[in-house]
C-alpha cells in the first residue's frame, strides 16, 4: 500500500507557502498594517448613541 497523502489541501499549501523565511516577513507587515487599519477605522466611527432616558422627577421633601 502505498503512502502517498494525495493532493496538497489548497490551504495547507497556502500555510506552507506563508512561513517559509521570504514570505513570513511579508504576511507579518501585511497583517500589522491591516490590523493598524482596521482599528484606526474603528477609531475613526461615531458609536451609535441609544435615546436618552425621559429625565426623572426631582426628588421632593415629603409633606405632611
């Protein structure tokens, strides 16, 4: 019987590809300059306010 694991998963593939000592040097600038991204544009939104609560009644001193 043979071992052979048949073909290469396209992802497995990509991983290998990706950690070799070229190309890890590249994913590791593109993955900080897309988390940089992506938080200054998450930095940069206006957070969605929810309607402000009916103002409650100002407490009064009770009366006899």
């Amino acid at each position: 019987m043979d071992n052979d694991p048949g073909p290469d998963n396209p992802i497995r593939r990509a991983v290998q590809w990706a950690i070799t000592p070229p190309q890890s040097y590249a994913v590791y600038l593109v993955a900080l300059i897309l988390v940089f991204t992506l938080s200054f544009y998450a930095g940069t939104q206006k957070p969605k306010h929810a309607p402000a609560p009916a103002p409650a009644a100002a407490p009064s001193a009770p009366r006899n």
